[in-house]
C-alpha cells in the first residue's frame, strides 16, 4: 500500500526515530499508527537486548537542587560514545528521567523505568531513543538527598562527566545561604580529591587492619626495631584519614585549613551546630555502587 510522506512525518514527529524506519513499520502495519508505534518499540527493545553486553561507560551525570535547597538529586545515565552523550535525543532522554525522578520520588532504577512524565513512559521511551540511536542506553543510578534542618549543594563539573552533592545538617534556615557558599566550595573539594569517606568512623575495620599490616611489614622491611612498628603504624594511618576522610583533608583553596575547620570556624563565629554529615560523588568511569 502507497504509504503518505504526511503519515511518515507524523510517525517521526510522535516517535523520534528515522524516517526510513517510520516508512518500514507503516508498511509493516499496513498504515494502522499504533501498530507502528508499537513495531518501533520492539524494534528499540532488540537493539537493546542486542546491545546489552556492550559497555555503556559514556554519558552524564545530571544535579537537581530542590525543595528551597534542602534536597537534591544526582542522577547517572549511561551510553557507548562520546558523540551520542553530546545529542539531542540522549540528552533529552536524560532529562526526561531526571523529571520522572522528581517528580514520582521512586526508590530504585527498577521503579523509575515504570514511571510516566509528561504523557511519557520511561521505559517506552529508553527503547525508542536506543531503537533511534543504536547504542546501549542505561539509567545507572540515582540518588536523593534530603537534609534534616540543612542543605545540600551541588557541584557539576565542566563535561557533566562528574557530579558532587553535599549535605549538611541541623542548621538553621536563616544561615543557609551563608554556609551554601562554603558548602559548594567542600563540594568542589569532593569533586577534586576524592574521598572515599565522609569521617575516619566510616572507615571498615577490617581495612584498617590490612592497612597497619602494610605500614608494619614495609617498616620491618626497612629495619626498623619490632618495638616501634605500631608507633610507625599509628603514624601512616594518620597520613591515610587526612588522604581518604573529607572531614580531615587540607582544604584544596587554603591548605593552611583542613576541611573540618571550614566547618567548625563557621559555627564558631555564628553560633551554629552545623554538621557535614555526608557527600555523593557520581564520576563516569566509576563502578556501580
């Protein structure tokens, strides 16, 4: 059957996907629309079941700051290539989850891909935009942060290849804007140094252990008298929190001040409790966590 240029367009326009591929599913439906909504949809699905063992290492990281700053949201999704993270269609796909979280607050990225924004499903438009583009698409991971009489702030670096939140807790609302600045700056910090820690507390115990071995076995090495090993010890897991714990790292703008301090001076001179309680650092290359 003689399928229109005008029901082609319209089917493109609906669906994103490509002129040649909107003719075909016409044809294949015999003009019936949804039928060919539904064809390019299958047709999104196998590309994706045929690209699932691909890498997916490419993408953007996405920052929402929300509810008067008390909230936020950092969002992970992923792509083959470099030059599909920079299009329109990925990176409007991106953007339409992001809304999806907002809106709907799901708990898990299994949740999100039954969530509907703007008349759209999630994971009807996951297989449109992977049918579209041909590469492997995923929605990596996601989370929110809520601050108990605080803030969170976030932190974008150049690329949207890697994201910081901040939370900081127990202040009040008419110092918020005050600490944000400081805040972004611990943000910054994150995005910078990277931490695996927020405070040495955090540190598993059995690391620790594994880490004292090393100091000792290295300074044994060395010829240091068994007497002295745990003092050494002792010493380089100093060394270890200052590298690995925010709280205790020298502050990258004024190394004369360790993080802690931009903290605690603040609440010195305003009478405040505020506490660095926690950060997210989404980075591309990171593994899923």
């Amino acid at each position: 059957m003689e399928i229109s240029a005008g029901k082609v367009k319209e089917l493109r326009e609906k669906t994103g996907a490509g002129m040649m591929d909107c003719k075909k599913a016409l044809a294949e439906s015999e003009g019936d629309f949804e039928k060919a909504i539904e064809i390019l949809r299958k047709k999104g699905a196998a590309v994706a079941a045929k690209r699932a063992e691909k890498s997916a290492n490419e993408g953007i990281i996405l920052t929402k700051v929300f509810n008067d700053g008390k909230s936020a949201l950092i969002l992970e999704v992923n792509c083959e290539t470099d030059f599909v993270a920079k299009s329109d269609d990925f990176l409007g796909f991106a953007n339409l989850v992001l809304n999806a979280i907002l809106t709907s607050k799901p708990a898990s990225v299994e949740e999100v891909l039954t969530l509907s924004y703007d008349g759209k499903n999630v994971a009807d438009e996951l297989n449109a935009v992977i049918g579209k583009i041909g590469e492997k698409i995923e929605i990596k991971r996601f989370v929110i942060e809520n601050a108990v009489n605080g803030l969170v702030v976030d932190y974008l670096h150049h690329g949207s290849k890697l994201g910081v939140l901040v939370r900081v807790d127990e202040l009040d609302s008419d110092k918020a804007a005050e600490l944000a600045p400081i805040v972004k700056d611990i943000a910054m910090q994150v995005a910078a140094m990277k931490p695996a820690y927020t405070y040495r507390e955090e540190v598993p115990k059995d690391l620790l252990e594994k880490e004292i071995e090393i100091y000792k076995e290295v300074a044994r090495k060395e010829g240091k008298p068994e007497q002295v090993l745990e003092k050494i010890a002792t010493g380089k897991l100093g060394k270890y929190y200052e590298e690995n714990c925010l709280f205790e790292q020298f502050f990258v703008k004024d190394n004369t001040k360790r993080v802690s301090d931009l903290i605690n001076d603040f609440n010195k001179k305003n009478g405040t409790k505020a506490k660095l309680v926690l950060f997210r650092r989404f980075h591309l290359s990171d593994e899923k966590k």
